[in-house]
C-alpha cells in the first residue's frame, strides 16, 4: 500500500524497510514494519481520519471542549445516589422551591397543571374566572391557589373541574383578606379536589 508521496527525485527500489516506485513519486512501507492499526494510521489523509480510526471522532467518541466542562470540573461531586428521572429513590435533607404563578389582577386565570405549584392574585380589581388548569397532572399532584382582592369583594367563578370535599369553594372574595384554597388531583374522578380551604379573619 502506498503510504507516501513525493516530488524529490529518488531512484526506484527497494530501500529497505520501504520500496520506492513511479520514478521515486511513492514510497510504500513494507507490511512486516508497520502492525495493521499502525498503517492504517499513517494511511489516513487528515487529522479528522486518524481520529475516526483511533476512535477519538469528536462529537462521537469524544466530547468536544465546552467552557462548561471547566466549569463543572471545579464543583465538588455530590455525596450520595445521583438523581435519576425515572428511578424509585427517597430524597434526604432536600429543600423544594415552590413554582409561583402570580399576577396583580386578572379576569381570569389558568394555572399549569405539571409546573404550577402555587397561583396567587395579589390585589385582584375585577370578577375572577379560575380555568381548568392546562397540561396532564398525576395523581395526588397539588396545587395551591391564593386570591386576595384591592379592598372590595369581587366574584369567583370555579371551574367544574375543582370539586369541593367537605369544604365549600366561595362564590366571591372577602374584601380585603386573604384567601387560601389547597387542591389535590384525583386522575380517577379527574378532578381538583378542594380538602382545605382558609381566609383571614
């Protein structure tokens, strides 16, 4: 196999370890001088070859430098089982961030049945509508939702969806206080079920 190439005159012949031909244009290395990988290397016309044949492509068998790697390689390693997405594991000594939906006032509002933990109304100024909230929730997912209005009473309009277990859901706000409902989803009834619900005296 032809390995090498070259302009330089030089006779034809063998030379030893490799033999020149085409009026010293190639010079081919013997087989017994170089192991198959080793020529299979020296074969290759381009860096991004000798990488495929070493094993070493980047993006494929080797990740390519990211400033996040130095990043990440100064961060000391967590004790403990990693996290996995889909594993069954129990959690120690965690705290958990609640994901807040908050808006001023509204006529109407949908809270987001997989990422909303919390919807709150601060200083609610109109009648208020409370959508069916979007998206798949799972069983015994929670949802907190915290109306209080500017000062005057306003209406409360419930979806059909929100289901009242042993406490009422109120048909309009006190004026001026706070109001907390506490609902857990039921994916058998398919319903938000109201099991808490309390207003400032």
């Amino acid at each position: 196999m032809p390995l090498f190439k070259s302009s330089v005159g030089v006779t034809d012949g063998d030379k030893g370890d490799m033999t020149v031909t085409a009026s010293g244009a190639t010079w081919t290395i013997d087989t017994d001088v170089l192991s198959t990988a080793g020529r299979a290397l020296i074969d290759d016309t381009s860096a991004s070859a000798q990488r495929t044949t070493l094993g070493l492509a980047i993006g494929s068998d080797v990740q390519a430098f990211d400033s996040d790697l130095t990043t990440w390689a100064g961060k000391a390693a967590p004790s403990g089982t990693v996290v996995g997405t889909s594993d069954t594991q129990t959690l120690t000594n965690k705290e958990h961030t609640a994901r807040v939906q908050s808006v001023t006032t509204a006529a109407s509002i949908t809270p987001d049945g997989d990422g909303d933990d919390v919807v709150q109304v601060t200083a609610l100024g109109e009648d208020l509508t409370i959508n069916a909230p979007s998206g798949a929730p799972t069983n015994g997912r929670r949802l907190m939702i915290k109306i209080k209005d500017n000062g005057i009473s306003r209406t409360l309009v419930w979806n059909v969806i929100y289901l009242a277990m042993g406490v009422t859901l109120s048909t309009s706000t006190t004026a001026g206080k706070r109001a907390r409902y506490a609902f857990i989803y039921d994916s058998t009834a398919l319903k938000w079920e109201l099991l808490a619900k309390n207003i400032e005296a």
